[in-house]
C-alpha cells in the first residue's frame, strides 16, 4: 500500500490532482464575478405586442426601453435604474417607481430572469414567470 501512494505522490497523477483541485475551488469563487461579465450589454425579448430591451453597465446602471405595437414610430418609453448581482444569482434592479428580484441565469446569448411567486396575505398567489431575452450584438 505504501508503494501505491508513494507513486502516486511522487508521480504525475498527484500534480494533476492537485492542479484540479486549485482549478475547481478557484471556479467556485468566480461565478458570480463571470455571471456579472456575462450581464454587461444590451438584451431583448421581442413578444407581441411588446418589445423590451435592458441595457446592463459596468457602473451598474441599467437602462429600460419598452416599446409595443401600438405605440410603433413613437419614442420607447425608457427608464434608468441601478442593479445588483446577488451571491445566489438573484438580479436586484431598483428602478425610479419599483425594486423587481429575478432569478437569473445565462446560457450563451440567452438571458433567463425569473421572477418568484408572490402569495399575497389575502392568500390570492402570482406565479413566477421567465422573461428570455437574447442578447443584442
């Protein structure tokens, strides 16, 4: 048995090991830092009659643009905002009439914010709803 561990120890293996080790911890302490690189930039869910589009900044601001269809040619209405990465993935934006909370995920060009369900003390309840949006290049 000693010679097993020995040779592990003094072979290649244990470099590896401890190589994947440091790669896997140094991952785990990244993710949020990555998440909040992979926000930054322009997004857009276009679903009749809306068009939505969140403009994501490396100060933390963030813009929002809302344009239907039945205010097509005119001016989006925009509001700006702040935002705030949370260590479990949850978007907090604080916009100047409200504070929304979604969950929130990125899978290559798609943005997924999920908002929670809402049960309110009457006992009515709002499910949560996936907003998708693709990012705009």
């Amino acid at each position: 048995m000693y010679r097993a561990i020995h040779g592990i120890v003094t072979g290649g293996s244990f470099t590896v090991l401890i190589i994947t080790a440091l790669l896997l911890v140094s991952a785990c302490g990244g993710q949020e830092r990555d998440l909040s690189r992979q926000l930054l930039g322009t997004w857009a869910e276009a679903s009749e009659p809306l068009y939505q589009v969140y403009e994501f900044s490396e100060d933390g601001t963030v813009t929002y643009s809302l344009l239907t269809s039945e205010t097509s040619g005119s001016a989006p209405t925009t509001r700006t905002g702040s935002y705030e990465l949370l260590e479990n993935s949850m978007l907090v934006m604080r916009m100047p009439t409200e504070t929304n909370i979604f969950g929130l995920t990125i899978a290559n060009d798609r943005l997924t914010m999920r908002s929670p369900t809402i049960t309110r003390a009457d006992g009515t309840t709002t499910r949560g709803q996936d907003y998708v949006f693709n990012r705009v290049q």
